[in-house]
C-alpha cells in the first residue's frame, strides 16, 4: 500500500510525519532513506528537521479493516 505523508522534497520532521500518520489512524515507527541500506526504526533526532524524497518508505503499523 502506497500512502503519501509528504510532498517530495518537503521539510518535515520525523515527529511531524508521526502526526500526519496518526491523523490517518496509522502509526510510523521508522524510515529507509533512498540514499542508505537500511531501514531506521525508532530514530533518536526526531524534531531535527530533513527533505524526504518520494523514493524515501516509511515503516507503518496499521490495521485493515
């Protein structure tokens, strides 16, 4: 399932798109950044602020209905 929580290149904190995954009854626990091998669950700087790329996955808990 392909969800969009940022618009490509947009400046947003990891917290931030908690917030926007949570308005979906979502719940992101992590990240893979296009640019690395592998996947950041729970990462620590959650307020530092970044540009997430449309090739940049989200890790999301969430329940089918």
């Amino acid at each position: 399932m392909y969800v969009l929580y940022s618009e490509d290149c947009e400046k947003l904190s990891f917290y931030e798109i908690i917030l926007h995954a949570r308005q979906k009854r979502e719940i992101v626990i992590g990240y893979h950044l296009s640019s690395i091998e592998r996947a950041i669950i729970n990462p620590l700087a959650k307020n530092k602020r970044r540009r997430w790329s449309l090739k940049d996955v989200f890790v999301v808990i969430f329940l089918k209905e």
